[in-house]
C-alpha cells in the first residue's frame, strides 16, 4: 500500500458509529477518554517538571531513566485511544470483531 493510498483510505473513511445504537455508547467512551487523556496530560506535566531539579543536581541516568519511562507510557497510552477509536469506528480497516456494532 503507498502512503497515497494510506491517506486516501484514512480521508474516505466514515468515523461515525458501527450503528445508530453505538452512538451513546460511543459518546461515553469519548467522555471517558477525554478524562484519561487530560490524567496522562497532567501527570506528565507533573512528571517532567519534577525532572528539571533531577537534570540540575546532576542526577542524569535518573533523569533520563525518568522521562524515557514517561514518555514510553505517554506513547503506549496514544496509541492504545487511537487504536480504541478507530476500533469504534467503521473504518474498512477495522476487523469487524473489533468493531461496537455491525456496519449499516
């Protein structure tokens, strides 16, 4: 597959609930996921700032270990919403198993 064609597929594909039924229930896991990214936001933030006095005192394995385990679970938790949103989705992509509902 070429990346045109990747991001043709991306652009053409209806991000809207399997069904009309999965529509509260996807509105829901929106909310939810909201709340979980504004968490991993803020913990971050909280994390990196707690890292600059580690930089400073000249801790810097401990800083580098620090903000490569943040970062590395920032990521993990991106990808883990992006693959549950396009697994709520009826993306051509999308396993049907991994779908809330049917197409249609």
């Amino acid at each position: 597959m070429t990346p045109l064609s990747a991001i043709r597929l991306l652009a053409e594909a209806p991000l809207t609930p399997g069904r009309e039924a999965d529509f509260e229930a996807f509105w829901y896991y929106t909310i939810l996921g909201a709340g979980m990214a504004i968490l991993v936001v803020l913990g971050a933030w909280w994390v990196f700032r707690g890292i600059r006095p580690m930089w400073r005192d000249g801790n810097y394995l401990a800083a580098f270990l620090v903000s490569g385990a943040a970062g590395f679970f920032c990521l993990l938790f991106l990808a883990m919403a992006v693959t549950a949103l396009v697994g709520a989705t009826n993306n051509p992509l999308t396993p049907p198993s991994f779908q809330l509902g049917p197409s249609g």
